[in-house]
C-alpha cells in the first residue's frame, strides 16, 4: 500500500469529512466525559470513561488509548519517565486544571485530540487557556506562509518565552508539537501496545522510513528532520502550555495541502471557548 | 506618676469597691479606645502610645486596682477576674456610656482583656492583645503541647515554662512583697533598660513601683493557679488582633499557635521586639491599633493600611506572603520575573520593574492571576533620580514592602583589557549601582517603618569565581555579595534581614543580552549563540532560583550560592583559593 493510500488524501472532501466526523465524535466525548468528573475521581476512571464511550460510539482501535492529566500532572510537573504519562490515581479536586487527551480509529479514520478543563475556578488556568487562542492563530498563519515545521517550532518557543510559560510538548515523546495522521490500514491485530495502538505503531514506524528517504518525518519538533516545509497531510497539531502546575493545550487536526493549509475544523470547544470569553470582555 | 500633659483629663471612677484613677485624651466622639496597662506598670506605660492615637481617637486610660493613683484593695482575693471585670465595665460606662470600645491590653491587661471579650462581648468593638495570653488558651495550649510530647511540643513548652518562673515565685508567701518593699525597683527599672531597651522616663517605672509591685503580685495569685488548673471553654466573637513580640522574655511567641480556635477573627501582628513593645515600638503599636480599629468600624483606609490589614489576617486559606508587597528589579524575565512569580503564588502582592515595560506589565499580569493584585513600573535601575522617583512611587500607591529583591543585572563577558571605560560604568551603573540604590531607598523605609523587611541582592557564584572571562561581571557582583554582607550587619538590629543569592549557570535571557567585549558583531552574536546553547544544555532554570530566593527570605539566610557549581565553587573559594586562581585562567569565553 502506497504512503499516498496510508496518510489522508486532503484533496478528497468526503475523506475530510470522514476525519471531521471522528475528530467531532472524540470532542463530544471529551466534553461528556468532562460534565461528569467530580472531585476525588482519579485518572484512570476518567479515561474508562472515555473508552466506554468511545466504544459504545463505534470506535475500534486507537493510534493510542485515552490519556487524563490532573492538577499539576497537566503540566507534566516532575515526569522524568515516559509511565509517568499513564492514567495514574490522581484524584481531580475543587480548582484543578485537568487534560483529557484521546486518538480514536473509526473504520481506518483516526483523530487525535486534546481538550482542556479546569473544575470550578482557577485563574491561571484562565490565564493560560485565553492565551493559548494565539497559538492557534500563529501556527495556521505560518504554515500558510509555507515555513518550514522547525522554523513554526521556534516561533512557538519564542511566543511560550514572551508569554513567561514553558513548552510542556517539548516533554512529548520526540518534543514533537505535532505528528501526522492517517487512515490506518493493516493486517496486524487491533491491539493496543502500551499505550499506542499497534496499526498505529506499524504506520507510524514505516511513514518514519519513507519520509526519512524523502527528508521529511512524520514528527513535527524542533529538529533538523522538521526542517522542511510543510509536508501536505493530515497533522495532529499539539502546543501545550505549562505555568506553574497549571498545563493547558488542545490537539486538533491541521489540513495541510501543496500550497495552502487550514483546521480541519473551527467548530470545537475550545475555539467556541476562546470567542465566548473575548465576547464577554468586549 | 507621670503629672498628667494638658490634654489628659483625669478623673475618678468607682470600680467594684475601688477608686479607680482615669486618664483621657482626645475628641470623646470619636471612636473610644481604652488601654489596659500590666503588671508592674501603671497607665503611664501608654504614654506615647495615647498621644499618638488621641489625634484620631478618645483614647482611655486607668491605672488597675493596685497600681498607681488607684486604690489599693489588700487581700489575694480583690483581685480575682470578678473584680478586675466590674472594674472595666465601670471604666467603660464611665468614658464611653453609649458606643462599644476599641480594648487594647498589654501583659495583665491583655491577660484582662480576653476575659472581658469572652465575658462581656457585647461592650468591645474590637481587642487589641499585646503580650498577655488568654489565661484558658494558655493552659490548654501547654496541655496539648504535653499529651502530644513531640520534639517541637515539649521544647515550646519548656520554653514557656522557663518564660514563666516569676508565676511560680510569684505564688511563694510574702517574699515577692518584701523584696518589693526592700529595693527591687531600682536593680527592676535597671533590668528594664539592659534587657528590653526601655529607658526610664517620668511615669515609667512609675515612682509607685515598690507598692504596684507587691500589690499587683495578687493579680497572679488570685487568678494563675485557678484558672491554669481548670481552663473555660472560651468563645472570642470581637475581631482580635494580637500583636506578638518575637523576642518577648516573658510569652513566647508561640502561644498564638491555635489561637484561631478561640478567636475566628484573628490578626496576628509579629514584631522583633521584646515585651515592653509599647514603650520601644509606640509609633508601630499605635499604628497598629489604629488599623485594627480601621477596618473594624469601616473607615477609609489608605492602600498600605488596607494592605497591612489583609497582611495581619489569620484565615484558613492564608498563604505565607499574604498581603506582603514584593519588589522585584529585572522582574521582566528570568530570575525576576520567575520570582514575582514565586511570591506572587503564596499570596505576596507585586510591584514588578524593569526596563522593558511590556515585559514588566505581563509579568504583573501573571503574577495577578497567581496571587494578589500586581503592579508594573518602568525603571532603571542605575539611574539614581528613577530610582529615587520609583521608591516614592512605590511607598505613596503600596506602602513600604516587606520584602524587596534588587534582580537587575547585565552580563558582560571578554578580556579585561578590552573593557572600555563605558563598558565598565554601565556594568557597575546596573549591577552594582541599582543594587546601592534599591538598598539605599528601600532599606531607608523599612527601618522608618519600624517593621522589619528583606532586601535580596542577586550576586552570582562570579563574585567568588574569579575568570579571566568575566572581570567586569565578576568585580560588580563581588561588590554585591560584600555590599550585602555589611548592610546585612547593620540591618540586623532592625529586623531587616539582607541575603545575597549566588546563581551559577541558570538559563536565562541574560546570555542573550550579555555584552562580549572586543568581538565583532558577528562574533559577538556567535558567543552569545553558544553561550546561550551551553546554557540551556544546563538546563537549571530560573523557577529553582526563585525558590532558594523564597526560602532565603522565609529563613533570613545570609549567602545563598544556588546550583551545584555555585555551591562547589562557594566550598572551594574558602578551602582552596590557589584551584579557583588556577582554574580562573581558563579562557571560556
């Protein structure tokens, strides 16, 4: 199977329309699953949560299981190792920040998002949040401007260093602040692997060589393999902020095309957030 | 006793089969506030005091059954709770008969007065206790501290205990009154002077002294034994603020632990003073009262005195800089701006400066969604004149700050001899000069405060460090750290504690904005890239120094080297000089 089959044909609307519809379905859930958190829920109940209702919606594998972060585990405060990003017993409290972070397949269309929440009040996370709309906004601007992935990872950093906060997607796996995504197609189980998917794994590792050969990676960081210009696909785009304990970041899908790229969509909590909040200052 | 100034009417009122002799001043519509004297003094204890408050308030005075031109009831039992009570009452009917009043004790009379707020709320408006426990907490406290005989527990207590010994020798028969009789006034007024600071003065240690003194010894016998053996459960409605000498011979500190039980409205007020703060501390005891009053009736208080009262509050949620103003030089970015942060996060209210205003007003902007409200200011720090203009900027819109950390610093790197003239003078202008400046002007409203304070100087392991690299950088945080030895010698006596903190190779902006000197542009961007890159390789950031900085203040630490090659180099300076001299002529420019 070509790469061309494997990762999202973005000149195909009804294709678009497929990952538009997973990646809806994985922010209904994270907004569902958030109106039930309560003080003294842990992690790991957060994230069944998450499954069960994925599951019960039709979902069949994921390019990996559903991730809750809460209190100051938002901002990966004191991860030294890569366990510390599993579903842990950390209960959720009055004021806490708290991530919900999910990538679901359905019918060989994935999405991968991340939502972020705080229960009751808290006003740096408030803080963060309205400030976290920018990047947003920047990372669209300077795609379009066809910057090269490392060049929009600085810019990112410079923004994170002006705003006093500190890059907690440098923490991810790679630094990656994004990776690409795509329809997964295999003969390989549906199993999960601690905590990726194995489909996903497999695409993944093999999109790693082909791209390596055309001097590009499906992993988005800082790096001299990010230093190209956009690659055209399907990118799970990541900025997450820390300030202090208080982590916040979404994770939606950015539609990059030959000369052009926008978000996947602009209906989403986050953005509906962020317009809400601007209104009310207005 | 003191002949009564001009403006002090006195009178007699009859107490519960006494005279009792009673002292006003001040506009009898204003607000009253009535002071209680201790054990040995009389009211002329509240000289100053009076004076101070009487432009604001009508203030009340009355020498205790016992004391001064009061009568002299003998037998233990006249002076039991039940007397002293009526007493008061009397007194507050006579000067006050239709509005509560503002109580204010020290020593016996504090010791009185949380007796009359548990028994008598509804004639006080608010209790102002100074050095005088509430006799129930106090036996209680000491009862908890030994069913729970913890290290800390029974050491505090012990230290209450040893605090105490005049209570026991107190209940011994007669003696106290003979050794009253036979002279103990003159070596007692003496004691007073050497131990406590407290110059004699006309009214105090009144001439009565060697009959208050054997009287007044009752106050302890009627009362001590009792009430120690079988404390009352105790209920304080009235909004208490208790003001609490750190270096009190006779109550240790200590005995506020809890307090918040017995009295939900609670202030505490900690002073490093002894136990006669009324008579060392006037002005900041009648500024205190005067607060505590404030905010209890709804007046107009300044920022600074809202501030201080906020500051004073014991609520569960408190943090442990509620209510203090930090200043922070350089608070922009790096080291400040983390440290603003850091206070900001436990409850301090900041006045962020620096250079770049922006970078000041989105610090202020993050330390507003942390803590308290915060401030951004404008300023260079090795302009004299701003600095001077930014320090009464400061003391008009918040008060004098609590605690003030001098950050600003420029990095400057390259051989000594290629350091010009204007290389030398901006170094020292900012990094030497803003630290005297911000000194100078702060330490100088601290100590007219009255309130103690901390300044922090930002050093660097430079100033023990020598290098070939660094001469210009290294010399002016050298000045520093020694500049802040001595101040901190002198500000001791003040409560005023001086640290200098020693960073090593923290990832900061300053590799960005450093200076190298004798390179061309290019070059000079490539040292800055590298050292900027070695820097962040590193990896120690500005949070971690912001911390140390934190407990150097919580702790009054005098040098505080932070990173591990700080630390290293600070051993190493003092074990083997000749290694640093030999290391220093590494070229790591």
């Amino acid at each position: 199977m070509s790469n061309k089959v494997a990762l999202a044909r973005v000149d195909r609307a009804a294709e678009l329309e497929r990952f538009r519809e997973i990646q809806r379905l994985s922010y209904a859930c994270a907004e569902a699953v958030a109106a039930t958190l309560e003080p003294g829920v842990t992690e790991r109940e957060a994230c069944r949560r998450m499954r069960k209702w994925l599951l019960a919606r039709g979902v069949d594998d994921w390019l990996h299981t559903p991730f809750a972060w809460f209190g100051d585990r938002s901002a990966f405060t004191g991860f030294r190792v890569p366990t510390q990003f599993l579903p842990s017993g950390a209960t959720l409290e009055e004021g806490m920040p708290y991530i919900l972070d999910m990538a679901p397949v359905k019918d060989g269309h994935s999405a991968d998002i991340g939502y972020g929440g705080v229960l009751g009040e808290n006003r740096a996370w408030t803080r963060v949040d309205t400030d976290l709309a920018e990047y947003r906004t920047l990372i669209l601007d300077l795609v379009r401007e066809r910057r090269t992935f490392a060049d929009v990872y600085a810019e990112v950093d410079a923004l994170i260093a002006r705003h006093g906060y500190s890059s907690r997607h440098a923490k991810y796996p790679g630094r990656v602040i994004g990776h690409q995504v795509g329809v997964i197609s295999s003969r390989l189980p549906k199993r999960v692997g601690f905590p990726f998917g194995v489909r996903f794994l497999q695409t993944i590792g093999r999109e790693l060589v082909t791209e390596r050969v055309a001097g590009r990676s499906p992993l988005w960081n800082g790096t001299r393999h990010s230093d190209h210009p956009p690659t055209p696909g399907l990118w799970a785009v990541e900025p997450h902020l820390g300030f202090r304990g208080v982590g916040v970041k979404f994770e939606e899908l950015l539609v990059v095309t030959e000369d052009d790229a926008f978000w996947l969509d602009d209906d989403l909590p986050h953005v509906r957030r962020w317009a809400d909040r601007k209104e009310a200052q207005a | 006793m003191t002949p009564a100034a001009p403006s002090v009417r006195s009178r007699t009122v009859r107490g519960d089969g006494v005279d009792l002799a009673v002292y006003e001043q001040g506009d009898p519509a204003r607000p009253t506030v009535l002071l209680v004297h201790g054990y040995p003094d009389t009211h002329a204890v509240w000289d100053e005091v009076a004076a101070e408050l009487a432009g604001r308030f009508h203030v009340v005075r009355y020498d205790v059954r016992g004391a001064g031109a009061s009568s002299r009831p003998s037998g233990r039992r006249r002076y039991a709770f039940d007397y002293l009570m009526a007493d008061l009452a009397a007194v507050a009917d006579a000067t006050a008969p239709d509005g509560r009043v503002h109580l204010v004790g020290h020593d016996w009379g504090s010791i009185q007065g949380w007796e009359a707020v548990a028994t008598m709320a509804e004639r006080f408006a608010s209790f102002t206790s100074i050095s005088g426990p509430s006799l129930d907490h106090a036996a209680r406290w000491t009862r908890r501290n030994l069913t729970r005989p913890t290290p800390g527990n029974l050491r505090r207590a012990v230290a209450q205990g040893v605090r105490s010994w005049y209570i026991a020798f107190f209940q011994t028969p007669l003696l106290p009154e003979l050794l009253w009789r036979a002279g103990l006034a003159r070596p007692f007024a003496r004691a007073l002077e050497a131990g406590e600071g407290v110059r004699p003065r006309d009214g105090h240690p009144a001439r009565t002294l060697p009959r208050d003194g054997a009287a007044g010894v009752g106050l302890y016998r009627a009362n001590m034994p009792a009430r120690l053996r079988s404390p009352r459960d105790r209920h304080v409605a009235v909004p208490v603020q208790v003001i609490v000498p750190t270096r009190d011979l006779f109550v240790s500190p200590h005995l506020v632990g809890g307090l918040a039980g017995l009295a939900p409205d609670l202030s505490l007020r900690p002073i490093a003073a002894g136990h006669w703060v009324p008579r060392t501390h006037p002005g900041t005891v009648a500024r205190w009262i005067g607060e505590h009053v404030g905010r209890v009736t709804g007046g107009a208080l300044t920022a600074a005195e809202a501030r201080a009262v906020r500051r004073a509050r014991v609520t569960p949620d408190r943090r442990p800089f509620q209510g203090s103003l930090v200043v922070v030089t350089g608070a922009g970015s790096g080291i400040g701006r983390a440290t603003a942060l850091a206070f900001a996060e436990r409850g301090a209210e900041v006045v962020a400066a620096d250079l770049d205003l922006a970078a000041a007003e989105r610090t202020a902007e993050l330390a507003g969604a942390l803590g308290g409200p915060a401030r951004a200011y404008r300023v260079d720090v090795g302009d004299a004149a701003a600095m001077e203009d930014f320090a009464k900027t400061v003391l008009h819109e918040h008060g004098v700050p609590e605690v003030v950390v001098n950050n600003a610093g420029i990095g400057m790197a390259g051989s000594f001899l290629d350091h010009s003239p204007e290389d030398w003078k901006r170094v020292l202008d900012v990094n030497l000069g803003g630290v005297i400046h911000g000194c100078r002007l702060f330490a100088a409203q601290m100590a007219e405060h009255g309130q103690g304070g901390h300044i922090v100087n930002i050093s660097s392991a430079a100033a023990f460090t020598p290098s070939r690299t660094l001469p210009a950088y290294a010399a002016s945080k050298a000045a520093v750290l020694m500049l802040s030895e001595c101040l901190r010698a002198e500000l001791a006596g003040q409560g005023i504690g001086v640290s200098a903190i020693c960073p090593g190779i923290v990832n900061t902006a300053i590799t960005r904005t450093s200076r190298f000197v004798g390179r061309t542009p290019e070059k000079q961007e490539q040292n800055r890239d590298r050292a900027s890159r070695a820097y962040a390789l590193r990896g120690y950031g500005p949070e971690g120094v912001a911390e140390q900085i934190v407990t150097a203040v919580r702790r009054n630490r005098p040098v505080v080297p932070v990173t591990p090659e700080a630390r290293l180099g600070y051993v190493l300076s003092k074990v083997s000089p000749g290694l640093m001299r030999a290391l220093a002529r590494f070229d790591i420019g």
